[in-house]
C-alpha cells in the first residue's frame, strides 16, 4: 500500500466532507521572515470546519477547510473563493492580494474581489491555473480546481 501524496490528501480531505459544496485551501508560508498571523473570515450561507491556523510561520503550512450550509445557492469566504451552486450560469471563482490590516474582512471586501477592477488584488477563474500578486514585500501565487469539493493552493513568499 502506497502512503499518498499531500496532493492526494488535500482531494480526500474535500471528499470527506458531507456537503455537495466545500473548498480545502491549503497556506503554505515560503517566507524567509513573514509570519502570517491573525487569519480573518467572512462567511455567508456556509461554515468552517478546521479553522485557519492563527500562525503560520516561514517555512510552515496550514489546511482549512470550509462549506456550504447544505440546501443554500450561495456562499464564499472573504479570501475570497466562489463555489457556486450551479455551474450552468457560475464557475469556481478566486483572488488573492494585499490590503492594510484596517481593511475590514467583510461582504464588501468580498464583493470588491470578486466584482470590481483589479487593484490590489488578481482574480482568476478556478479552472487549474494559476495567479500571482505580487506586493512590495511579498508574493502570492494561488490556484484552485474546478468542481464543487474544490481545491485552492495559496503561497506566500519574499518579493
């Protein structure tokens, strides 16, 4: 018997979860001094099931996952990811960026990734692909599949 792979772990972390509609991010921090910390979250019409890890130091990773309330069309998480509920008018949806830590973690801020003109933020369809912000001191590559148990991949690292 093979030991699966991180990748293998993260589809089957997705598949375990009893809703039709979840996404598994995985945070890893190739840093060489950041600390990521304080992690906040916006939920709408879903939940957390293994909350972000309030640390995540250089050369650390974290994995959360979130959900969907079952029976609900909609739903996402303010860093910000979309999981529609039907994929004949939506698509996976994602962004990443860079904001003052007085920027509040809300549905506006939701709603400025996911909708308005790329500003400190980059926006990509979840299809595979990858996006890369890049900020002063940091750079953020991310990728998400498609599909509703879908899986996103964010890095940190030094600019």
């Amino acid at each position: 018997m093979s030991i699966p792979t991180w990748a293998e772990s993260l589809m089957a972390i997705s598949s375990s979860i009893p809703t039709n509609r979840n996404c598994t991010i995985e945070t890893t921090n190739d840093c060489s001094s950041h600390v990521l910390v304080n992690p906040k979250v916006h939920m709408y019409s879903g939940y957390n099931l293994s909350p972000l890890e309030p640390t995540v130091g250089p050369s650390k990773r974290d994995v959360s996952t979130f959900t969907k309330t079952a029976g609900k069309a909609r739903g996402a998480v303010a860093v910000m990811f979309s999981v529609p509920f039907d994929y004949n008018l939506f698509s996976n949806w994602f962004a990443v960026g860079i904001f003052n830590n007085c920027k509040l973690c809300d549905e506006a801020l939701y709603g400025e990734m996911y909708n308005s003109v790329e500003r400190r933020f980059v926006r990509g369809e979840g299809d595979g692909s990858s996006i890369t912000y890049k900020g002063d001191h940091v750079t953020i590559k991310a990728s998400m599949s498609c599909g509703s148990r879908a899986v996103m991949k964010v890095e940190v690292c030094d600019s």
